[in-house]
C-alpha cells in the first residue's frame, strides 16, 4: 500500500506590531493535529439614528465604525500520539497546550509611544493558502482523559483570533519562511534556491550534504527550525547560508 500523503500543519506564529511581518526570534509553533473546519466572520458596526415624533417608513442604518474580522479554530491535543510528540516525554497534555497560550498572554511593550502598556502579541494562523492575522482574543481549554496520578493527557483548545477591521482574504502557503521579510535572511521568497528534504533528514545531514556541516546551527535559525534532528518529507529548506 502506497505510504499516506504529507499533510501540511498549522502553526501560529509571532508577528510585529504592525502586523507587517514576522518578528525576528519571534515565538512559533505547529499545531499537533489539523483543525477539522475554520470559521470566519465578519461583522459591522450599524446604528439606527434615533429620532422623535411619527415618523413614518423605515429608518436609515447608519455604518459607525470599524467592522471587525473574527477567525475561531479548535485544536486538539494528546499526550499519547507519539508522532506529534516529537520524540520528547511529555506527560502533562499543559506541556503542549501552553504553547497556544502564549499568544493570549499579554507583555510589556519596551519602547515607543506605547511603552509600559501591557498587550498580547500579533499572531498570524497559516495553513496551507490559509492565512490570518490578528489577535487572541479568547482561548477555552477543555481537560480531559486524567492518568492514574491526576494528569490530564488530552485537550481540546479552542480560540479565537480578531482584527478590527473587514479584512480581505490573504493567501499564504504552508511553505512560507517563518522568519521576517517574506523569504530566508532578507531575500525575498521566491528568489532563493530551496532544498527538498528526503524522508528522515536532519538539518545536520542536509548542512554536510552541501558541505556546511559546521554552519548547520545558522541553517536551522534562517529557516527558523526549532527541532533541526526532525525535518517533515519535502519541507523546503534554504541550505546556501553565509
């Protein structure tokens, strides 16, 4: 029987302020299992003028304001899927959920006109030519599947990302670099050669196939890789590091 096709994984990532780009050294995971179905809305703000007397007819709506763009997922997470684990022991399913609320947990922003104020970071969803930038809103774990010690093993994760404004549908691709300026050390995507990694690869193998077995540390942080022993079939990798 032919070997299942590679599904293309969510992840979350770190963005700017200014939800131009993705923040250099910024936080990103990948989700554990693909959401089933995403959920957009959108939503204006109308008002009915008010007004007295008897006036006949139907009143004028009036737009006030900003609409607002709502994206909500729910991720699914469990401790006893060896394959999203990554190898690592995790016994406490809050080991991986943590990740998500990050990205709901307000920091302290260190300069400009906005210093000292205490906001959660811009996060974009990716998957695929899915693509979506806001902020969380609201995040809902719900704990279930306890071990014999009180340990909850399986999670379900529901949020919500907001921006406010009706924001067009942007395409992505489950291939963008997650590192800043929309290609790999600067360079715009596109214009870079890219490598395919076999079946089993590593960072450390693909670094000395090219003879850069000393640079492999570099290659992993350009391509924004956290764990470089394991590489997903056909993930694109920018080997050509100076």
């Amino acid at each position: 029987m032919p070997d299942s096709a590679q599904l293309a994984k969510a992840r979350l990532q770190e963005l700017d302020a200014e939800f131009k780009d993705v923040k250099p050294g910024s936080k990103m995971i990948e989700v554990q299992f693909n959401p089933e179905t995403l959920k957009v809305s959108f939503a204006n703000q109308i008002q009915i003028p008010g007004g007295g007397g008897d006036q006949k007819g139907t009143p004028s709506m009036q737009f006030v304001g900003a609409g607002t763009t709502k994206l909500s997922v729910q991720l699914w997470f469990d401790v006893n899927a060896a394959e999203a684990v990554k190898g690592k022991s995790v016994h406490d399913v809050r080991e991986l959920t943590q990740q998500v609320a990050y990205f709901i947990t307000p920091t302290e922003i260190k300069e400009g006109k906005d210093k000292g104020k205490f906001v959660p970071p811009a996060v974009r969803f990716l998957w695929g030519s899915f693509k979506f930038d806001g902020l969380m809103d609201s995040m809902e774990e719900t704990l279930e599947f306890f071990s014999s010690e009180g340990r909850p093993l399986r999670a379900g994760v529901t949020f919500s990302l907001s921006q406010q404004k009706i924001q067009e549908f942007a395409f992505g691709s489950a291939q963008d670099p997650p590192a800043g300026g929309g290609g790999v050390g600067g360079k715009a995507a596109g214009t870079i050669p890219l490598t395919s990694a076999p079946a089993g690869s590593t960072v450390q193998g693909l670094a000395a196939s090219t003879g850069q077995a000393g640079n492999w540390q570099a290659i992993a942080a350009a391509n924004g890789i956290e764990n470089p022993r394991i590489l997903q079939p056909g993930q694109l990798i920018h080997v050509g590091i100076s």
